[in-house]
C-alpha cells in the first residue's frame, strides 16, 4: 500500500520529537510520498533551524520518498475538504497531504493524532491520541 506522509510525521524524525522511531520504521517500506506542498513545508523550517539550502536538500532527499507536484485535482480536493477540516484546525498543508493520499488511495501518517477524526481517510497518527 502507498503510504502519504504529512509534514508533521518528516519533522518528528528530522527533529527527534516523539514518534519519530515509527515513522522511521514506515520509511523503510517501498511506496512512500510527500506532497510537494508538504515538501516545502518541511524545507522552510530547516530553514528556520538556520540548516543552509544544501544541508536541506540532503536531508530531505535522505528520506527516500517520492514528492508529488500538487495538481489542479489535488488542489480541487483539498479546497472541498475546508468545511470539514476547517473545526479541526487543518492547514492547507495539511488539507494537500490528505487530497494527495485521496487520489493515490494510500494511507496517511501524520504525527497529529487529531487527523484521526476525519471520516473517508486511513490515518496512521504516530503520536497518541
């Protein structure tokens, strides 16, 4: 099964925040993918850690995962899913990792165990609830 990853479940790993060890353990399954958006997400706080445009670049690439380019379908889904993310305080961010995962039917891993309110989504959330 593909596996999409939030922003939120990269950071936990790049940052050794709790659930960091099973989100590595996802890793080393084939099929892995990050939204370009996500992509970007991750990138810009390296960036804010002060880790120089290179450091980034090997850092994400070490995660193994294909980025996928947010598309006009992936825009149209996640657009549609504001109402119900809206009350769960679900960024854009957040709203084009779980339209990427709706187009490509793969599961979610997230370290935001709020996302597993969400009906129509197979969330993996590597924090507790």
């Amino acid at each position: 099964m593909n596996t999409v990853y939030d922003a939120s479940a990269l950071l936990a790993v790049a940052f050794a925040e709790p659930g960091a060890e099973a989100v590595l353990e996802l890793l080393s399954q084939p099929g892995g993918e990050v939204s370009a958006v996500n992509w970007s997400e991750v990138g810009a706080k390296l960036a804010e850690r002060r880790l120089k445009a290179g450091d980034i670049a090997r850092e994400l690439s070490a995660f193994g995962l294909d980025v996928i380019p947010f598309d006009e379908e992936q825009a149209s889904i996640a657009a549609a899913l504001r109402p119900t993310t809206r009350p769960l305080g679900l960024s854009l961010g957040d709203r084009s990792c779980l339209a990427l995962a709706r187009v490509r039917g793969a599961r979610v891993v997230t370290a935001d165990s709020n996302w597993k309110k969400l009906a129509g989504f197979e969330i993996l959330a590597v924090r507790g609830v």
